[in-house]
C-alpha cells in the first residue's frame, strides 16, 4: 500500500500581537485540521475527501479567514472564495464571491463532481449551493469580532487608500491519498477592506490551488495579486516537471525568488512519494503537517 500524507496551512503574513497571542488557538485548528484529513486517509478514503474535510474544520474555526470568520470588504459584507483540485484527473471546482455558504470548500466540490465547469460565482453560485442541498448560514454568522476589529481599524482611511493590501488570511490543504492520487484545496474570506468583487487567488487554478499527480499538489496563501500574477502553484508544478526539481526546491526556486516583490507568498505542496515542500516570504506561516513517513510537526514561523 502506497504512502499517505497532509498538510494544512492558516495563512501567511506579519507576525502580529493578536497571533501571538493566539498562538495556542492556531495550533489546535490546524492540528485537528490535518488529524481529519489524516484520519480519512488513513481509512482508505481519497485525497479529493481528506483535503476538502481538512478545509472544513479551519472554515468552521473562528480564528481562520476563511468560512465564519471571513474579513469584511470595504462596504463591511462577507465575500468568499474557495477551490479543490484533484490531481487524478485534473478536474476542478470553484467558487468566487460566495455568501451565506457554510463551507466554500463543498461548494467548489460539489461543482468539480456534479457539473462541466470550473467556477461559479455569485448569486447562481448561492443558488447552485441551494440544489444542491448544502448549509447556508445568515452574514451575521461569518463576522467575528476580531474581524469586525480589523474592519473598523482602516475604516477610517480605506476612502483615501481602500486599493492599499490590507489584513488577509487563507486556509488550505494538499493530501496523497494511498491510490497514489494527490489533491489540493483552498478557501479565503478575502483581505479586509478590499473593493467589493475583488477575486484573490484561492479559487483561481493554478494560482492559489493546483494539483496534477505527475508532479505534485499545491496550496497557497499570502498577497493574492502575487499569487495570480506569479501563477505560483502552477509554476511550481512545471519547475518539478521541466527542470527535475525535487518538491522542495521547486517551491523554493519558486516562492523565494519573488523576495524583491513587495508582499507575502506561501505554499504548501506534497507529491506521490509523500514528502511535503513549504516556502515562504512572509514573517510566518501557519502550517501543520503528517508527511509519508508519519512524521507530524506544527509551525507558525
């Protein structure tokens, strides 16, 4: 039987007082996170399942941007994005600018499984999410009040300056299953004060969320804008590809040589013999991990 792995990530960015004194919360979260997915893997069950379900608990985790606790855009609403990526067969779902939607992550999923499209968004994304019988929850259950803190704190300049990078945050997932099938997700409640409609990375393939199981599966976090214009998890596939690069060293070559840009990139990624690259060039980033020999640790910075 072939080897299973996970890792988890719960964003990148500045090494903050409300991190540190969080510390503990963040730990818990993404140590359950990485046991759920780990436990359906361990089960026989596949990658597409464990990621989605890893994703799920740091949704449903308050201390997350992601699900309830999602950041607020500048006119103080809840818009999300999420996707999921199976590295079998190359299909995949996504969803931009979704509300009321308990969990992101089973609205991609449910449109990579049960439609011939990539992403929805918007209110047919509601509405797909509607029939298909998933749970929905009321705004006031996705605002938090650090949230609503982090909202309130650059009110008072986003009408001079809203096009300015605020707070963000980001969850994700990447799982071998023991097929040998490697799958990634990926979900944000996107960067506090943003312009309503603004579209990060998460759900966009290839930037945020890639998996093909020729070479790995990826997730990642930090400056959207850097992510897409980098098309960074792509990239890193295509560095193991053409160049032979091992998974470390392409996520390296990848994320690091992008330092001279102004902004925060992370990943996460895993292959089919089950070993685990992480890079990054923020301050810290959140990630946990039970990699192909069992070996588990947790992170931050």
């Amino acid at each position: 039987m072939n080897k299973i792995a996970i890792a988890v990530h719960g964003g990148a960015g500045a090494y903050s007082a409300y991190v540190r004194d969080n510390r503990k919360k963040y730990e818990e979260g993404l140590s359950e996170a990485a046991s759920e997915g780990h436990a359906i893997l361990k089960a026989g069950g596949n990658a597409v399942d464990a990621v989605a379900a890893a994703v799920v608990v740091l949704e449903d985790n308050p201390i997350f941007n992601a699900g309830k606790g999602s950041a607020l855009t500048i006119a103080g609403a809840v818009e999300m994005d999420a996707a999921i990526m199976d590295g079998k067969t190359r299909k995949a779902g996504a969803v931009a600018l979704a509300k009321n939607v308990k969990n992101p992550v089973e609205l991609a999923k449910m449109i990579m499984l049960r439609t011939n499209h990539v992403m929805l968004s918007g209110p047919e994304a509601l509405n797909f999410a509607r029939q298909t019988g998933l749970a929905l929850e009321d705004d006031d259950y996705f605002k938090t009040a650090h949230q609503w803190e982090e909202f309130m704190a650059c009110k008072s300049d986003m009408e001079n300056s809203h096009m300015e990078k605020r707070k963000k945050g980001t969850v994700g997932a990447v799982a071998l299953d023991h097929a040998g099938n490697v799958a990634a997700a990926t979900s944000t409640g996107g960067t506090s004060g943003c312009l309503p409609g603004r579209v990060g990375d998460s759900c966009i393939i290839g930037a945020g969320c890639f998996a093909d199981n020729d070479t790995c599966a990826v997730s990642g976090t930090g400056d959207g804008e850097l992510l897409i214009t980098g098309v960074i998890s792509h990239a890193i596939s295509m560095m193991v590809k053409y160049k032979s690069a091992s998974l470390q060293e392409a996520c390296d070559r990848v994320v690091l040589d992008r330092r001279n840009m102004k902004g925060d990139v992370g990943v996460i990624s895993v292959n089919r013999k089950g070993e685990i690259g992480i890079s990054f060039t923020s301050e810290r980033m959140h990630r946990a991990w039970i990699d192909g020999s069992g070996g588990a640790g947790f992170r931050i910075n």
